[in-house]
C-alpha cells in the first residue's frame, strides 16, 4: 500500500481529501507532502498564522477517543504560532464544546479553525490520518449530535466499524495506532507552522 494518496472528488460538489498512512513513522517525504496540502488549502484563505485555532476534540477517558487531546497536548509542547484548544490536561468533548466554540468566537475575529478527531472507518483505513477542506462532525459515530468543528480537519482511523457496538471501539482500540497517529498529526501541523516556513 503507498503510504500516502489522494481521493479525488467524487462528487462535484465533495472536497478532495488527502490521506497519509500512520501505521509506523510516516516518512518525511510523506510529513511534507501532506503539509503541503494543508499550506495550499490555507493559503486559500486571508487568515494570518495568529488567526488560525486547531482544536482538538476527545476525551482522555478512552483510549480510542485521546487522539484529539493527545495532538493538543504534543501541540502545545511544540509552542507552534498558532491557537490549540484541547489537551490531555483540559479536553474538549461532548459537554464543554460550545462553550469552547463560543469562547473562541468572542476572542478571534473570523479565526480559519482547523478540527482534529478520531474516527472509525473501514479496516483498511486503520492507521491513517486524512485531511479534508471542510468541518468535522464530532461524535457521529456514537450518534451524538454536537456542532460542525473547523473550516479545515484530520480524522484519525483509530479503529473499524464491525457489528460491535459503536462505543466498543472506544474500549478496543491500540494505545499503539492513536499514538502513531497522533504524532503523524503533530509532525505535519508543525511542519506547516514552524517560524522558517
């Protein structure tokens, strides 16, 4: 399998996205081709690295829910240029969301906001981040109803939808695969906000 691709458009009107396989340390070449794709979508906006707000949605109860808070907390230590909400020490989850989305909104003045959650997809997908232009839906596979989250997002496949029930996979998921996963994450957003660039 190449450890990276792109998903062409489907539809006229569905964005493109953009995968990277997480399984193992991605390569470098990888980390900037990926990088690449999330500075040209930016790019495509007005927003200054200062208007710019990643946040990072789980909670770190379930391992297969701490990918967000794992990013946010990694994120942090990088002291990159830009806003992170959602980290190991204050997550941001199904309870707290809007307030947080409402926070953000009185401090930010149309912030370009960059979504980071898990996700459940096919077995294949295991292991690998996408990114796509466009919001987030956090809790879709549980079937919780919160709002759309960012302009921008990554998914994690931390795990696969089987005939279990959707809150197992929050039970039997590998700390391993969201550990990869959220250090492929760090690596490309701090591949695209480190000062050089």
């Amino acid at each position: 399998m190449n450890s990276f691709f792109y998903r062409g458009q489907k539809l006229q009107q569905e964005p493109a996205s953009f995968y990277m396989d997480a399984n193992g340390k991605p390569e470098e070449k990888h980390i900037q081709w990926l990088a690449g794709k999330v500075r040209d979508l930016l790019s495509q906006t007005t927003a200054m690295k200062e208007d710019i707000v990643v946040i990072c949605i789980g909670s770190d109860r379930y391992i297969g829910d701490a990918l967000g808070p794992l990013v946010g907390t990694m994120l942090h230590e990088k002291n990159l240029p830009v806003s992170v909400y959602g980290t190991l020490e204050e997550p941001i989850h199904a309870f707290n969301l809007n307030g947080v989305l409402k926070k953000i909104d009185k401090r930010k003045s149309k912030p370009v906001i960059i979504g980071i959650d898990a996700s459940l997809g096919e077995r294949e997908q295991v292991g690998h981040v996408m990114f796509k232009n466009g919001p987030l839906i956090p809790g879709r596979a549980l079937k919780k109803m919160l709002p759309e989250v960012g302009d921008f997002h990554f998914a994690g496949f931390v795990n696969y939808v089987d005939p279990l029930p959707e809150s197992q996979f929050l039970n039997d998921t590998r700390l391993f695969t969201v550990m990869n996963l959220a250090h492929a994450i760090t690596d490309v957003l701090t591949e695209v906000f480190v000062e050089d660039n």
